[in-house]
C-alpha cells in the first residue's frame, strides 16, 4: 500500500475501519455469516462449492494453487478475504492485505497470516464497496468466491479497478 495511514490494530491483530452507516444489505450479511463463522471453511469446502456452486473442491483448489503460488514480492489485496483461505496458497514474500465484513471470520484470518509468516500482513474489517487505499496500491486484487456477495459489487469492481496498478 501507498502512504496510507491506517488506525492501529485492536486485540485480535484487526484493523476496524468499518462504516457505522452500512447498507442494510451489508448489515444482512454480517449477520448471516455471524451465525455460521465457526464452521465457515467446512460448509464453503462441503456445502457452498459442490452444492450451491456446483465446483470441485480439488479443482478449484488446483486453480488457486496454479493461480497464485508461484507470486512473489508483489502486494495483494484478498477482497471479501473472510478467514484468509487464500493466504494458505500464497507465497510468504508477497505482502498481504484481507479486507471483509465480518470480524469473526477476520479473526481466523489474522491467525493464517502469522502462522504463514508473511513479511507484511494487514487485516482489515472493512467494506469494499468504499476501499480506503489510494489509486494504484497493489499489483494484484483477488476475489475468490466473494464478489457475488458483495451488494454493490459494481462499485466493488470500479474500487478494484481504482487500486491496481496499470502496469
């Protein structure tokens, strides 16, 4: 990221920059996903992906693995990153940066990124519908699975087009 100055983490090693004056829709979700945090990555590997998405849990993990793993040195934004699954793919010389809705799930996110020893992380609860970063700060924005989720995911995509770099 580029000369942004974020507020300090809390506690639990998050950055809480979420908006008091969320949409309803996003209120929904905090709420849906509040329910479920504990047993997240079970039911999106044994329930979300082969039944309501109708993927390969290998498959998709195969893409992902192919996709990212050989990146490094680069800064990464995890858009709707939840409990960071995608940092388990990742190269620990790419600094990272997960940004979601839901603390519980960011909880899960902070403990993958230190156990994965990056030399730079950044949780970040947060909406990304409204990315506080400035234009150009990363060279690579995922979303795995979480852009379907986001209400407003056409202002989502304009912000992702906003922070990546154009080169």
């Amino acid at each position: 990221m580029k000369d942004i100055k974020l507020p300090p983490e809390d506690e639990c090693g998050i950055i809480p920059l979420l908006e008091e004056d969320l949409s309803p829709a996003n209120r929904d979700r905090i709420s849906k996903f509040s329910r479920f945090m504990f047993a997240y990555d079970l039911l999106q590997d044994y329930w979300v992906r082969p039944k309501l998405h109708r993927a390969d849990l290998r498959i998709h993990r195969k893409i992902l693995k192919e996709a990212v793993f050989h990146i490094t040195n680069c800064n990464i934004l995890d858009i709707g990153c939840g409990t960071g699954r995608l940092i388990d793919y990742m190269d620990k010389k790419n600094s990272y940066t997960g940004i979601d809705l839901s603390y519980q799930l960011l909880k899960q996110a902070v403990k993958r990124a230190k156990k994965k020893g990056f030399k730079q992380h950044c949780i970040i609860e947060g909406n990304a519908e409204q990315l506080i970063f400035k234009d150009n700060s990363f060279d690579l924005v995922l979303a795995d699975t979480s852009l379907h989720m986001i209400p407003d995911h056409r202002s989502c995509i304009h912000q992702i087009n906003r922070v990546l770099k154009n080169e």
